[in-house]
C-alpha cells in the first residue's frame, strides 16, 4: 500500500504544523516497514528531514500552484490509497483525504489573521473538511470546535493527541544557560521564557504587561524576558510595545530557534509562560513540561486540557492575575521545584509514538486495510532491543 502526506511545512520554519508532520513521518517509518510513503515536499533541503526509505517528490511553495496543480498531477501519478494534508488540500483529488485540523481559530478569532487569510482558511478548510474521509485534531476543544463549525459526521472527527519531541529532555539549568549565552548572548540573568510566532493570538502583549507588574512589585528580581518565535507582520506592534516599556532594556527577542537549540532555551529559563488567547493544544506546553521546567499558561480553549494540573493557570486577558502566576512562582521555589515534576510527569503521558500509530491506524482504515498494531510493537521493541 502507498500512502502519500503534504509535508511542504517541513523546512518553512511553520513551527507547530512543521513539528507535528515531520515528527509523524518519523514514527512512521519506525512503526511502518511493510508500505510505501510520498512525502510532497515545497523545500529542496527538507528531504534530509523525512525518512530516508520514503519518497520525497518536489512541490511547489506556492500554495496556488501546488493544491491547484502539483498535487492533483502528482496523485494521478502516484495512485496513493490516500493523501493526508493539514487544513487545506488539493482542488482536486481521486484519493480519499485524511485531514489535520489543528484548530479553527480563524473562525472563532478572525481578528488574528489578515482579512486574506481568514478568508482563504474560511473557505479551503471547509471543502477540504467536508469532502475529507477523517479529519484528526489533536484535542477534544478542538474536536467540539470542529463539530460546532462544520455539518459533518461526529464519528469521522478523531482526537490524536500531540506531544513534546524526544529532543525535549531534562538539561542541567547551568549547561543550558552557558550554551543560551554562548550561541545568543542573552547575558547571565536568570530568564522568563515564552516560545510562539509573535502574533496576536499569542499574547506577547499581555505577557509584556504582566512582566512590568512583576518586576515593579519585586525590584530585586533581577529577571529578562526572553520571547523565542519568528518575526511576523505583527512584531511592528510588539517591537513597539517593547521600546515603550520601563523594562525593556530586561527584554530578548531571538527570532526562530530550531529545536536543538530551542531546548537549552527551556533548560535555562526559570519559568515557561504560555500566554496564548487561542490553542487547538499548545504543544510548547509540553517541551517546556518535558524539559523539566515550571509552565503557566491560559486558561482557555485547549491548554488545561494539555497541562492538566501540572502548571498555574491564569485568565490571559488578566494582567493581575498572569503577573501573580508569574511572581508566585519565581518567588517560591518550592512551588517552582513541584511544578517542575508535575510538569515532567505530565509530558510523559503523551508521546509522537503513540500518536503515529493512532493516525497510522486512521490512514488503514480509509484505504480499507487492517492495522497490525503487534507487528509496529515488534517493530519497536526489535529496533530498542538492537
């Protein structure tokens, strides 16, 4: 059997979608021995990062170009039992779809998008929605999201979860701020983190706020502000914020950081904000978790589902009540120290492994073809045991 997957996100730097499909091709190729994988891909140097038993074929970055016209050629061609995509697929298909829906905030929050994009989504999403086969979502919000939105069958909805990267590991707070100071020259304070594109649905703003709070009710933090994302058309607006701030000569902005350095970046903070007005999960939560490190986050959409007891909570829209999560924990470490635990605990229960197999057993199901979940465990357990 063949099965073919839109992977053009690896390589273009689309953090969650990107983490999500080459993290999935990856546990494919270790629980999958028995069939053939395409991924399409849109950059020349993101073949190094798929399996290399699978087929990568080249697709335009144009999203035009590839979902009106490369892909249909290329599945005509390719004669997949189906295409997996994220979102939006191809104008045209002859295989069944399986489709990623991480969220449906563009529309629930128009207001996070430019007026093109929302738009776009609003229409692409729900053909490929209601001609798809399975839609997965990584969150039960998600799933009740989609089926408020969408007239679709309930049962074709299913939930897989996300998870952290194995690269997301427990590291000695001193290697990691070294390696943060030697690489990004951060200086020697100890730091704040949050990790997200900066946009409005992230907060930035709000966290920003809340940090003065912070520092003004405890002068003798000698804490930095540290936002680790890639520049968008809105870091104007949080660029701006910044040089207006009193504390902004205690903020750090250092564009995309790739995971291997992403992880001494939550190694060496001393608390993970994730102040997100909208998550479909909010996989950060779980690296900062799996890093061993003190989360608070928002208290909406899917977040407390993802931290489940092991992180503060706070109303994003609260300056207060962030400022007091955030000055809580740096002020008590003992708190600090069992968060740190619950939060490492809590990352272990979800794992790439186990959401390749569950979508793995999705892709057999719409090509009609049964899953022999002993056979990927052998698999496993063989490829461990060498």
């Amino acid at each position: 059997m063949r099965f073919s997957v839109d992977a053009h996100a690896i390589g273009c730097h689309l953090t969650g979608n990107e983490v999500y499909i080459r993290n999935l091709l990856t546990y494919f190729a270790r629980l999958d021995r028995d069939n053939e994988f395409i991924a399409y891909l849109s950059k020349q140097h993101a073949a190094s990062e798929v399996p290399a038993r699978f087929q990568t074929v080249q697709v335009s970055a144009n999203p035009f170009r590839r979902l009106g016209f490369d892909i249909p050629v290329r599945l005509r061609r390719d004669r997949p039992g189906l295409l997996h995509v994220q979102y939006t697929g191809p104008i045209s298909a002859n295989v069944p779809l399986v489709v990623s829906v991480h969220d449906v905030s563009f529309l629930e929050h128009p207001q996070y998008f430019t007026r093109f994009r929302a738009t776009q989504l609003r229409v692409t999403v729900r053909r490929t929605v209601e001609a798809a086969a399975c839609v997965l979502t990584p969150s039960e919000f998600s799933r009740h999201a989609i089926l408020r939105h969408y007239s679709i069958d309930p049962d074709k909805v299913v939930v897989v979860p996300n998870a952290a990267s194995p690269v997301f590991r427990p590291v000695e707070r001193h290697i990691a701020r070294n390696m943060v100071q030697r690489k990004f020259d951060l200086g020697g304070a100890p730091f704040v983190l949050m990790v997200g594109d900066l946009q409005p649905r992230k907060n930035q703003l709000g966290l920003l706020r809340a940090f003065e709070s912070v520092i003004a009710a405890h002068p003798h933090l000698r804490h930095q502000l540290v936002f680790v994302g890639k520049e968008t058309w809105y870091s104007k607006e949080v660029h701006r914020a910044v040089r207006r701030s009193p504390v902004s000569d205690r903020v750090r902005f250092t564009g995309f950081v790739d995971d291997q350095d992403l992880v001494y970046f939550y190694g060496a903070c001393d608390l993970f904000v994730f102040p997100s007005f909208y998550e479909g999960f909010g996989i950060p939560i779980l690296e900062a978790m799996a890093c061993a490190r003190a989360v608070t986050c928002s208290n909406v959409t899917a977040m407390p589902e993802v931290a489940d007891g092991a992180a503060i909570l706070f109303d994003p829209h609260s300056t207060d009540r962030m400022a007091r999560a955030i000055s809580d924990i740096l002020v008590d470490a003992e708190l600090r120290a069992r968060l740190e635990r619950l939060g490492a605990q809590r990352a272990a229960q979800f794992s790439w492994e186990q959401s390749a197999r569950r979508t793995l057993q999705v892709y057999y199901d719409v090509a009609g073809a049964e899953y022999n979940t002993e056979k990927s465990r052998a698999i496993l357990k063989a490829r461990a045991s060498s």
